[in-house]
C-alpha cells in the first residue's frame, strides 16, 4: 500500500501545455501573463491595488510593504508568537522591531488581548497570519489598530479563498501579502503578492519591486524544474519509496530529517541573493490557471476535512479544527490535538501514513530573536498539534484511510493511558 504524504501541491492539469507555450513564445521571463495575473487576482479580492512580487519568495512583499509604508526606524510591529519564523525576521531586516503577541489555541490565530497588551508607544502595526487557512478574529483587531491609530497588514499565505464575515482575507487590513510557493494554496513554484488599500502604498511598492531584475531564463528553468521534482516526489507512489523510508527510519532512530528540507534559521539581513528578482511571465500563467481551478480545491480540500472531522470529532481527548461562527477555513493544514503527539506521529508512519509534528513556529522560544518579553503559553499549546493530511489531490478513500489509521491509534494510546490534549 501506498504511503500518504504530509503535504500535496497544487498542479493545474494544463500545466504541461502553459509551460510549453511560454517556451515555444520565448516567454518564459517576461511576457503578457503577469498583468493578466494580477488584474484577475485583483477581481478576486474585489478591491484594492495588487502587485506581483520576487521570482521565488511571497515574504519580499512582505519587506516591500514595510519599506513602503515608511514606519521610523525602530518602530515596533506585532507579530503572533506562533508564525513562520520568517515574517519577524523580515520585520528586522526592514529596520523595525517585532513584538510577539500570544494566539489562542482554539484557532491558533493571534489573540486580540494580546495584542493589545502588546501596544506601546512605539508599535506602528499589526501583523495578523491567518494560520492553516482560517482567518484571525479580525473584528476586535482592527478596532484596536483604529483606536491606537495602527496600520494592519495580513499575512495570506496560508489563506487564499478564506473569509471572515462574508470579506476575503487579505481585504480587511491596510495591506496583505500571499505567499505561491509550491505547497501554498495557489502554487506557481514560488513568488508572491501583495495588496494594498493606498494607492500611494500600492505605487511604491510597484517601484521597488519592478525596480528588481528580471531573473534569467536558466534560472526559471531551474524553479520550474524542482517545481516538477517536487511535485513528483510526494505523490503516493513515488513517495513511498524516496522521501517516505527517510522518516520511517527517523521514526525508530529520534532523528528530524524534514528539519533539512525547511529553510535554516538564520539572521537575514544582509536579504539573500537568491529573495532577489521579479515575478515571471510563466509563474504568472501558471497563477491565472491555478486561480480558475481555487474553487475545486478548496471544495475538494473542505470535504477531506469533513471527512477527518467525522472520524476523529468524537474521540475523548481530542480537538478537531473548528471554525468559528461568520469565518471560512480552507485548510491549508488540518491540525487536531491529540493524547501524546509524539507516540501518534510514530505509529502512524510506520504504518504509512505521513501525519507530522506542527512545523510552524513558536518563535518566542527561538534563540534568533532573543524574546524577553510576556510569555506565549498558547504558541506553546499549539506545539502539540499534528498535521494530519488532507489536501486536495489525495482521493476520499484516502482521507478515509488517514482518518480511520489515526482514529484507531488514538483509541489504543487512549487506553494505554496517554494524556489528554484537548482544549477547552
């Protein structure tokens, strides 16, 4: 039997065909497709000004944002003490000062008390993630930010199609960004996006980054090339003999080999050569197509999650994702808490199925930041989620497989007296 991935790609099935005209046009760098892109995203989220950034990386919309906005130096900016490592290391690089504000673990978005025990005299913004696809509680956060006269820019990249309150994230705030990476909600094996309200915001932003330079065509070729690769290597059958004997081994041995496939953590400033560069015409093209299929996968994506949800929903001890009422999930990740993570991680490898320790992080604990401040003890919470799979291109048998698999070891940890992780 076939081993499950933790992880799918997103691949429209014309991909072949996109990425053979643009070679056959010569427009694989520059080329018609990256205005078209950005004009329709921008009818997606139905207002605001959007503007495509950086061949391989969304967090350089992110750093062009910031620059853009032009805070003071110094100037402090509230982040979730549970984010990608990245976003706060970005806040230093653009000269400013990341605050960690706790999340709730019940949606594992920032807390709206925490930030506003955050604030100080030096805080110019907010920056909300709307983690695994469900949106913060932005209501009460853009109260504050109006009350304490604050910019608020949303973090997208796990979230593209979620909404709260009848509104697409990333159209609450001042500003947002999306992140294309391979495994992202609208994959175009890298890059990103950002959107802004001000248009002066939006022409500065445009200026910086069409200030880049475009990359070669070796280099596109190349992104496209471990785009393929990547893709190839977590489908079922050809996982389960590459990637997938790596963990089951680390599953006996203690070992952490998928620490090796994320980014090191690192200062990154000076910001590295390779975050440099535009947005290409067939990363564009591949977005246009990837935006016509969104709906199907997040439907597909939102029925697997069902499908998780009656499997595991009645099990004493654990917590399924729930989503609050007027807010949508798109579940970029499915991640319940259960009795004793690491024994359930464990056993389900070795039986096939790639369910996985939370791999986002609690980054008040990361020596890179050095946090002094309030502690974080619902990032700590979420420590202990899994990620179980649930993407769209794995089949409802499947799902029903991981579920079913994850379900019976719960019960027998259950028995065995494992201790509860649920959440009030």
């Amino acid at each position: 039997m076939a081993a499950i991935a933790r992880f799918g790609t997103r691949v429209p099935p014309e991909l072949p065909q996109i990425i053979q005209e643009c070679r056959e046009r010569r427009q694989l760098v520059q080329g018609p497709y990256i205005e078209q892109f950005e004009a329709e995203f921008g009818r997606l989220l139905g207002t605001g000004h959007v503007k495509t950034c950086s061949t391989e990386y969304g967090r350089m919309a992110l750093y062009f944002i910031l620059k853009a906005m032009d805070f003071p130096a110094g100037s402090e900016i509230i982040v979730p003490a549970l984010t990608f490592w990245v976003v706060p290391e970005i806040t230093r690089v653009a000269g400013l000062t990341p605050v960690f504000a706790d999340i709730d673990p019940y949606t594992f978005t920032i807390s709206p008390q925490a930030v506003e025990r955050a604030i100080t005299p030096r805080t110019r913004a907010v920056l909300p993630t709307h983690l695994y696809g469900l949106s913060c509680d932005m209501d009460p956060i853009l109260d504050i930010a109006k009350r304490h006269n604050l910019k608020v820019i949303e973090d997208c990249a796990h979230s593209l199609g979620a909404e709260y309150k009848g509104r697409m994230v990333g159209t609450l705030g001042d500003a947002s960004f999306f992140s294309f990476q391979a495994f992202k909600p609208l994959n175009t094996y890298g890059g990103g996006l950002a959107w802004l309200r001000d248009a002066d915001v939006a022409r500065r932003v445009g200026e910086m980054a069409d200030a880049e330079e475009w990359p070669s065509e070796k280099r596109v070729e190349s992104i496209l090339t471990q785009g393929k690769w990547q893709h190839t290597f977590i489908r079922p059958k050809v996982f389960t003999w590459s990637l997938f004997p790596v963990w089951y081994v680390a599953s006996f041995t203690g070992s952490k080999p998928e620490e090796r496939l994320w980014e090191n953590v690192r200062p990154l400033d000076p910001l590295p050569p390779h975050y440099r560069g535009r947005f290409s015409n067939v990363q564009a093209a591949m977005g246009l197509a990837g935006l016509k299929h969104l709906p199907e996968f997040i439907e597909r994506t939102r029925r697997h999650a069902r499908i998780l949800d009656n499997l595991l929903g009645d099990i004493p001890g654990v917590t399924i994702p729930r989503t609050p009422q007027g807010q949508t999930h798109v579940y970029y990740q499915y991640c319940p808490y259960v009795p004793d993570s690491d024994a359930l991680v464990k056993r389900c490898i070795r039986r096939g199925v790639d369910v996985a320790p939370m791999h986002v992080d609690v980054c008040t604990r990361m020596d890179l930041f050095g946090w002094k401040g309030a502690a974080a003890p619902g990032a700590d919470k979420a420590a202990t989620a899994v990620q179980v799979p649930v993407y769209e291109s794995l089949q409802d048998e499947e799902v029903e497989r991981v579920g079913r698999l994850v379900r019976e070891q719960v019960l027998k940890l259950s028995r065995a007296g494992a201790p509860a992780q649920s959440v009030a």
